[in-house]
C-alpha cells in the first residue's frame, strides 16, 4: 500500500511516521507540508491512500476535505484519510458527501497507537469507509436529544450496533466485538435500517453514509 502524506507539522508527521515505519504492506512514498505540493505529488505518483491533516498551508482550514473532493473527480481509486484535530461531525459530513468509499475520518488524539491508523489505511484502500467513534458518539448523543428522532425505537444492542455500522465495521468484525453470529448480527441490522427507514444499500460505504445521515439528522 502506498501512501501520501501530508502534514505540516514536524513533530505530528514524525510521530505518524514512526507509527507506519514497522508496517510491512505499508509504504510512504513522500510527504509534503502544504496543500499544492500535495495535490501535485499526488497527481505524479498516484498513491493508493492519500493520509492527509485536514488543514495546511497556505490557509490552514480545509484543505485535505477540499482535495478530498477533488480526488473523488480526478483520481476516484484513491482513497483519502482525513486527521483532524477537531470533533465536529459537520467536517466527517463535508467528507463524506460526494461519496463515501475510500474516505475515513480520524481524530488525531487517536492515531499514534497503530491499531487505529493501519485499520483505516487498510479499509480505506480496500474501498470501504472509517468514522473515528467520537464523532458518532457525538452523532447519538444528538439523535437522543432530538423530540422526534426514531433513535429510541432501537434496543441498546441495536444501538450498538449502529454506532460499530457507522464507524465502518463490517458485519463479520462486529459479530467477533460483541460475540454474536455473523447471522445475528445482520438480522439486527435489518431492524434497525427498518426502524430507521434507512432501506437497503448495496454499498458498505453507502451503509456508512447513511447512517450518519441519519444521525445527522439528515434523513429518515
């Protein structure tokens, strides 16, 4: 797997390097530290996964969403994982909405464990989509909130296994978090898209989106 980097920080890029060096599928094959040096390496070298900040230079706001979008027109086979310092579900939305396969978004306080960064690498080369935890918990804590939600027509296992759905689990790797069937597990969640009014999704990214639309409370 070969990777992009971009970060403009010294300190944040050696440490999320010393976490990929003992990787043996992964390879960084540059790193840059602002938006255009960036756009133009990868238009060169056409990585697998772009691991980008979310902000750099020369604005430090939102560059790694805007190139994100982007690569989604030019270089759809790219994958891109967005770090960020901030929680704030809107930027994972901004991400995620001209399509969800091959994106992930984490926070950066989470990533300088292995297990994190290499899950969402992995995932998002293989075309699926990642959402760090805070920010569905920060979803589901709003849809509790809401007057009208469908969220508490839900069994707390069922809501437990939305939050897994909306970080990017697949069925089979919820079934062995929680220690039920692969089978339980997927009859569990037809009740819940059913609850939702999510309907069906042919797409495991697809699934991911909308279900953070609907924690967004943007459909059903």
């Amino acid at each position: 797997m070969r990777i992009v980097f971009g970060e403009d920080s010294y300190l944040a890029r050696e440490a999320i390097l010393s976490v990929l060096a003992d990787e043996a599928d992964v390879t960084v094959v540059a790193t840059c530290s602002d938006y255009d040096s960036l756009r133009l390496t990868v238009q060169d070298l056409r990585p697998d996964v772009v691991l980008s900040d979310i902000s750099m230079p020369p604005s430090n706001t939102d560059e790694g969403i805007r190139l994100a979008a982007e690569l989604r027109r030019t270089q759809p086979d790219v994958g891109v994982v967005i770090l960020s310092q901030y929680a704030e579900p809107a930027y994972a939305m901004r991400l995620l909405e001209e399509g969800s396969a091959r994106r992930a978004y984490l926070l950066k306080e989470r990533v300088y464990g292995r297990g994190d960064l290499t899950r969402a690498l992995r995932e998002v080369a293989a075309g699926r989509s990642v959402v760090d935890p805070r920010i569905v918990e920060l979803l589901v804590a709003a849809q509790r909130q809401r007057a009208d939600s469908r969220f508490d027509t839900l069994t707390p296992r069922e809501q437990e296994i939305l939050a897994l759905v909306a970080e990017g689990w697949s069925n089979a790797a919820i079934a062995e978090r929680i220690v039920i069937t692969k089978r339980a597990v997927e009859r569990h969640i037809n009740s819940i898209f059913s609850k939702l009014g999510l309907g069906e999704s042919e797409s495991f990214s697809r699934r991911v989106k909308a279900t953070l639309l609907y924690l967004a409370g943007q459909a059903g």
